[in-house]
C-alpha cells in the first residue's frame, strides 16, 4: 500500500497532538473573541438608545440657564450675569443646530422644527429685553420680558413632550434590543455546543488516526503469535514512530515467511527430486514463457514499432511504415485506455487502425464504412468499447467470406440528449436465441475465439452498465442466419 507523505511539521505523533491542541485552543479563543465583539456591539446600541432623551434634558437644562441669567441680570445689572447670557445663548442657539428644521411626516421631528423656530423668536426677545435693560428702558424690558417668559413657558412645554415621545420611543427600541440580547445569549449557546462538538470530533479522529495503527499492529501480532503467518502486511499510514515499528514488524514477518519457506523447500526438494527431473524439461520451457510474458514493458514494444516505422519510411517502405505506426497506435491505446473512458473520436481512431491492420493481413478484402454525424466533439465514452464490437462482426459475422463482407459504423446524435453507435455487418447473421445467450451471458468458453483480442461482448455489455449506470444499453439485431446482424448503441450524453 503507497505510504501517505506528511508535512515536515506531522512526521512525528508529538507534533500531531501538538497541533491538535492548538487547533482547540484557536477555535475556542475565535469563538471568545466573536462573543465579546458582539457583546459590546450590543452594549453600545443600548446605550445609544436614550441619547436622544440626553441631548433634549441638555437642552432644556440650557433654556433655564438663559431665563435665570436674564432674569438675575435684570434684577441685579452685574456683569457676571450678562456673561453667563451670552455663554448660554451661545451654547443654546449650537445645541438647536442639531434640531430638525424641515416639514416632514413625523411628530417628533415637527416638535423639534417648532421648538427650534420658537427658540429663535425666544433668543432674539431676550436679546430685545437684555438690550432694554442696558438702556435703562424700564417700559420696554418689562415688556419685552413679558414676553420672552411667554415663550419660555411655551418651548418647556414642547420640550417635555418632545422629551415624552423618545423616551416612549427609546423604551421600544430598549425592549428590542434586550430581546436581541436574549437572542444572542441563546446564539451564543449554540455556538459554544458546535464548538465543542467540533473540537470532541476533531479530538476523536486525531486519536483514531494515531490509535488505529497500533490497534491493527496488535491484533496482527497477536495472529502471528497464534501460528497464522498469512496475514497481510501492514500499511505504513505515517513516517513517525508507530511508522518505523511497523515497517520493523513487516520486515520481521517477512524474514520468518522466507525462512520457512527455504525449511519447507529444503524439507520437500530430495521427495520430489525425481518428479523435477522428468518434468523440468516442460516447466523450464512454461515458466521462461511466462517469465517473458511478465516482463514486456508495453513503452518497449510502442517504442519498438515506432522505430521500425521510422526504418520503413527511410527505406521508402511507405507502407510498412504506416502499417507499423498504426499497429503502435493501435496497441498503445489499448493498453493506455482500457482501465478508463476516451473521446469517441479516440474510439473511432482505434476502429480505423484495427481495420487497416487486418486488411494489411487479409489483402485489403474487408469493406469498411463510416456514416459520422459531425455534432460528436468532445464525448466521452468508456474505451475499448468499438473495436470488440468491430472485431466480433470480422471474426464471426464475416470472416469466411471476407471478399464480399462489409463493416459500416454509425455514428448519429438524435438529440442532445442521446448517442446511437451501431456497427452493421452483411455476414453470416444469428438467431434469437444466440442473440439471447450473448446478451445473457451464457455463451460457453469454446465459443470465444482464441485469435481475438480477448475483450468479449459481456465485457462489453458489463462495463457500458457500470459506466453509465444502466441496463439494456446495447441491442442486437439479425432477421436470422444469412441476413447480417446489427449491434446498436443507444448511450446518453451529459
């Protein structure tokens, strides 16, 4: 089993706990962090909600510093009370700046547009009296005084209602913000159990992942210890130290196998000297075979035929040279694409290399024909699905009669949806009941054709099921012996 690389900083199972442990520590610190972040949010919306209630009691606070200090003006004439008026006025004509002074469809902001409009009229009437009194105009401050403690009274009692109003106002935006303080508590509940659930999952497969290797080292061991020497080796999942003890332990286990083994072979080698002797002939020659057969590097073999095709065409052996480059194409799909899918250009390219191969072998005596719609870029289809179906019709439909046979291939898009291959043959044709065992199935061993390239219409049929996940993907058809037969296609498209 391929080994898993880890990172510098995980080769060792200290390093893995470490992070584990940081990793929790990271977590819950983010989670404190977004909880107090959140906490003080809400604790200034609160305390955002009564400023307004503030800024009108400040208000109101400096409307009475004005009366009080024209009132003491006129009554004592000092100079400390003229300075207190312009102070107050001064602070009061800023403090109406932050009043609405527009018509518009709420109450509260009317009530600040009338409150700033009579302020105005109310400075400037104090402006008048204290003017009168500096001028010694008795007549004219009582009067004037008069009527700036009109408007006095009057803007008071715009004030307190104004006041009236936020604070009804403040007291709903109050009750909402406390219900979202409820809301947040409960959130915060929730966040602080899926964190800790994390964490206890993040726990659980860091010691699975580190405990896992040791528990399957065990029970291996344990079955060594009993006599079973046929366990499986044991994977090595990481380069740390349960690594390195199991690779120990494979070693171990392989030394006592080939121990036994050479016991066992010695112990058998002089009973069956005889026997070796008579036969080694045969097995000498069966096992070079197979030895062979087991060492053909496929690159080796392409590379081969790509070079006799390059002797060729130095040699002017044109078509040597194209046979050879299309038996290397043809072979190189084969073992490339079998495992996997290809386009269905690929496919169609394979069937035309199988095809020119065989008539290169059978004096060009096999009439092949493509009907290809034009619509069929990029699809994709599992490999070596055509050439099994193109060679079936050559090997059994047409093969005694070549001179006169005909392969056609087809290839049509009825719509976007679907694709419909069909390889048509005018050869020997079938019955119903051998199309049934084919696609059953249950043709016997000795059927199968030993000079064919081994892939069979089950398997066929077996891997367009997987492929696409259905059945009854593939058809047979043949109005009987004599009469060609028809293998159809009928494969979605995504």
């Amino acid at each position: 089993m391929k080994k898993k690389r880890p990172l510098p900083f995980f080769s060792s199972i200290q390093s893995r706990i470490n992070a584990m442990i940081l990793l929790v520590l990271v977590s819950v610190l983010c989670m404190n962090l977004f909880l107090i972040s959140e906490i003080n949010s809400a604790v200034q919306r609160i305390d955002s909600v009564f400023t307004s209630n503030v800024a009108v009691n400040t208000l109101s606070d400096t409307l009475e510093q004005i009366q009080n200090s024209v009132y003491e003006y006129l009554n004592t004439k000092s100079s400390q009370a003229l300075e207190d008026y312009y102070s107050y006025e001064q602070e009061y004509r800023t403090l109406l700046e932050d009043l609405n002074s527009e018509n518009v469809d709420s109450e509260i902001l009317m009530l600040e547009k009338n409150i700033r409009n009579m302020s105005e009229s109310y400075l400037d009437q104090t402006g008048v009296t204290v003017q009168a009194k500096r001028g010694r105009n008795v007549e004219r401050y009582k009067e004037s005084y008069e009527l700036e403690t009109q408007l006095y009274s009057y803007i008071n009692s715009y004030i307190y209602r104004l006041n009236n109003l936020l604070f009804a106002q403040n007291s709903i935006n109050y009750q909402t913000l406390i219900s979202s303080m409820q809301v947040l508590e409960q959130g915060s509940l929730v966040i602080m159990l899926a964190v800790f659930v994390v964490c206890m999952l993040v726990i659980a497969i860091f010691v699975h992942n580190m405990i896992h290797p040791l528990t399957v080292l065990s029970s291996t061991a344990h079955e060594v210890a009993g006599g079973n020497l046929d366990v499986p080796q044991l994977p090595v999942v990481y380069e740390d130290e349960i690594g390195v003890v199991t690779r120990g332990f494979n070693q171990m286990l392989a030394s006592i196998r080939e121990y036994i083994d050479r016991l066992r072979e010695s112990m058998e080698t002089e009973a069956q000297l005889k026997e070796r002797e008579l036969l080694m002939g045969a097995h000498l020659k069966e096992a070079q075979l197979k030895y062979l057969q087991a060492q053909i590097n496929p690159h080796f073999l392409f590379n081969s035929l790509n070079a006799g095709a390059q002797l060729a065409a130095m040699e002017d052996a044109d078509q040597t040279s194209i046979f050879l480059e299309r038996m290397a194409d043809f072979f190189r799909y084969n073992v490339r694409k079998m495992s996997g899918d290809a386009t269905l250009d690929e496919e169609i390219q394979s069937v035309d290399n199988y095809i020119y191969i065989l008539n290169v072998r059978f004096a060009g005596d096999i009439t092949y024909q493509k009907e290809i719609d034009t619509d069929i870029e990029g699809i994709r289809i599992p490999s070596m699905i055509l050439q099994p179906i193109v060679e079936n019709a050559v090997q059994h439909g047409i093969h005694d009669n070549l001179e006169d046979g005909c392969i056609t291939l087809a290839v049509r898009r009825p719509d976007e949806t679907l694709l419909e291959i069909s390889v048509r043959d005018n050869g020997v044709g079938m019955t119903q009941e051998k199309i049934r065992d084919i696609l059953e199935d249950n043709l016997a061993p000795a059927e199968e054709d030993s000079n064919s390239t081994g892939v069979a219409m089950s398997n066929v049929i077996h891997r367009l099921e997987l492929y696409y996940n259905q059945k009854e993907l593939l058809r047979i058809e043949s109005d009987g012996p004599g009469c060609g037969t028809q293998v159809i296609l009928t494969l979605p498209v995504a």
